[in-house]
C-alpha cells in the first residue's frame, strides 16, 4: 500500500533523539510542515501537562516515530519495540493519527561509496536509496541520477561531476573533501554512476579514506556495462552466441597487442564511455583480424530519456555512429543481433520492443 498525504502547513509531532532525528526533521519541514520535536519520552510528558503548549497540538495530522528503542536506550532500524515512546503512541493511535516509522540517521563520521547505477531513479538498489536518505552530505557524479536528489536525501548537494576531457574538481580534491567532511561529523555518501568499483575511481576514493582513518562502507551498483546493451535488448551473454565478455575503458586509446587480444578472445566486448576513442578501437580491431560484418551498437543515455541505439558493423562504424555521443557504451560481438538486426538507429526501443521486430523479421 502506497499513501499520499499533504503536510504544507500539518503540525508533525516528531518523537527521537536529536541525532537520530537530525535527517527527518528536516525531510519534514521541507514538505512545509510545522514540526514538534520532542527528544525524549519525559520531555514530551511535561509539555503534554500545558495542553496550552502551542507545540503540542491536541490531534496533529501526524506522528513520525524515529526508529525505535532498544533495552538498552539506543535507536535501531524501524520496528514496532517503541520503548519509552510506547504509551505515547498507542495514544495516538487510539486518538486515530496516522503514525509513520522514520529510519534514525545514520552514524556521523564516516564515508560510505554508492553506486548509482546507469542513472535512473528506478535502479537503485535498497540500500542505495537508504543510504541517501540518511546522508548529511552527497557528493555525486553527472552520471548518477543526480536529478532525484532533492527528492531522495535533504543532505547538503556537492557536484563533483566530471565531463569529458573536463575534470571541475580533480580527483584529489574529491578524496580531500570526503575525508573532511566526514571528520568535521557529517555521514558522507560518495554517489556515483554504475558501480564504484568499475572504472569509477572508487579504489582511490576507498584509499584516501582508509590512510586518513575514516571508516568507510561500500554500497555496490548495477554497473552501466550490462544494465545499458539490456536497455537496447542486448544481452552481452546468450547461449551459443558468446560465453564471455569483457569490459573495458574507452578513454584511451589501447596498444596494438591489446587490440589483437580482444580480436583473439572471442565473446562480447563491452566499452564504457569510448565513443571518442571508436574510430581508433575499430580500426585496430581490423588490423587485427576481426572480421568487417562483426556487429557493433552504441547505446546512448541507456535507461534515461533520449535512450538511443545505432546498430552497424566493424567496416563501417567510424561513419555509422559519428552522429553519437556520450554517455554511451558500446558492443561489439554476436549479441548485438539479437537487437533486431544490424543497420539502423532505435529511438528509445526496449527489449520487447526490439524482440519483437527480431521474430517478425
């Protein structure tokens, strides 16, 4: 069940430590709520003796109870063990308030490294968008869906995006400011596009934390070389077709023995970000052996609006795909006739889309 309620202008009585309320709060005046927050059972009983207290309104439109309590007085995820706030939720309940459970903050201090995936809101993982919400700083990447943060975090937004041939904060200013908010106190997410550990620099970022001692935690995402060709219904694995694939950076240029590896392995090659660098790879894979009608699709801005894909072949790429840009990631192998077929450009088509036009053929 999915509810909608308004809260411009709703009182919101707010039951949590401090801290641990610290993110809530300010979810909640942002929607144009007034909110009463009361930090602890005992400071809400003696406000509740002055039913004149204008904080406590006798029937709010709501009620948010920040995680729950423990034995032993700590906040935990979200259950239904209220501790000390138990009678005055049941109260409450009884009175007929809606009452909502709120994730406590997360822990000050520390770092934690997202990634965001192709960047589309749709997949983030759970864990993603949790650790978003409990963020007081975010620091993230043009690729990550940097255009839903306002809607998932009220964390403090930092672009440290880079373009390309265009770095506006270098790397070792980004280590350098995750490393310091986080020992100025704030709960640091690093978001990032596809997966941190892919070609994302999240090793060095990883590095930096742990030589100045910041505890670090890392959130993996569904990386841009197999959710973007599955956008484009290529899969970069089918039976019979390829058993492998390799993935590989297309920022600079590869030598001539990693050009006849690559022709010489066999299954999908999967190039991230290389659309600059295509002439070069096509026509070192020539070179090297690769046959002329060997399958080629540019798939870009997978998953987000604008998803386009040209299908060509190893002869002709250069003049094929000239019209694209990044982002973009290419395939190149068998799959890609599994898309409905080599020749022509796809605005927007799926998998069942391009399925279909493939058993119609």
């Amino acid at each position: 069940m999915q509810l909608e309620i308004t809260l411009e202008g709703a009182t919101v009585v707010l039951l949590g430590e401090a801290d641990a309320s610290r993110q809530a709060l300010l979810r909640f005046r942002r929607a144009g709520a007034a909110v009463a927050h009361f930090d602890s059972a005992a400071a809400f009983m003696a406000q509740a003796g002055s039913p004149a207290h204008p904080a406590l309104p006798a029937r709010p439109g709501l009620v948010a109870v920040v995680g729950s309590l423990s034995a032993n007085g700590k906040h935990h995820g979200a259950t239904n063990d209220d501790g000390e706030w138990a009678p005055v939720v049941d109260h409450y309940r009884r009175a007929g308030v809606p009452i909502v459970r709120e994730p406590a903050a997360g822990a000050r201090g520390h770092v934690t490294l997202v990634g965001g995936g192709p960047g589309s809101r749709g997949l983030l993982t759970v864990d993603a968008v949790e650790a978003l919400r409990a963020a007081d700083v975010v620091l993230f990447d043009r690729l990550a869906p940097w255009r839903e943060l306002e809607r998932l975090t009220t964390a403090q937004l930092v672009d440290v995006g880079k373009l390309p041939g265009h770095h506006k904060v270098p790397q070792g200013e980004i280590n350098r400011l995750l490393v310091e908010f986080a020992k100025a106190g704030s709960n640091v997410v690093r978001l990032k596009g596809g997966d941190p550990f892919v070609f994302g620099r999240g090793g060095e970022e990883a590095a930096a934390c742990a030589e100045a001692g910041v505890p670090l935690r890392v959130v993996s995402g569904i990386s841009s070389s197999i959710a973007v060709p599955a956008a484009a219904g290529i899969p970069v694995t089918h039976r019979e077709v390829s058993h492998c694939f390799t993935v590989i950076s297309g920022h600079a240029p590869l030598t001539a023995s990693e050009h006849e590896h690559l022709a010489g392995l066999g299954g999908t090659i999967v190039v991230l970000m290389g659309v600059a660098n295509l002439p070069h790879l096509a026509s070192g894979l020539r070179r090297a052996g690769m046959p002329l009608d060997t399958p080629v699709a540019v798939v870009e801005r997978g998953h987000q609006a604008g998803q386009r894909t040209t299908v060509t072949e190893l002869g002709r790429a250069e003049a094929d795909t000239s019209a694209c840009g990044n982002p973009a990631v290419i395939v190149i192998g068998d799959v890609v006739r599994l898309a409905g077929g080599a020749g022509r450009a796809a605005e927007g088509r799926g998998f069942h889309d391009l399925a279909a036009s493939l058993l119609t053929a």
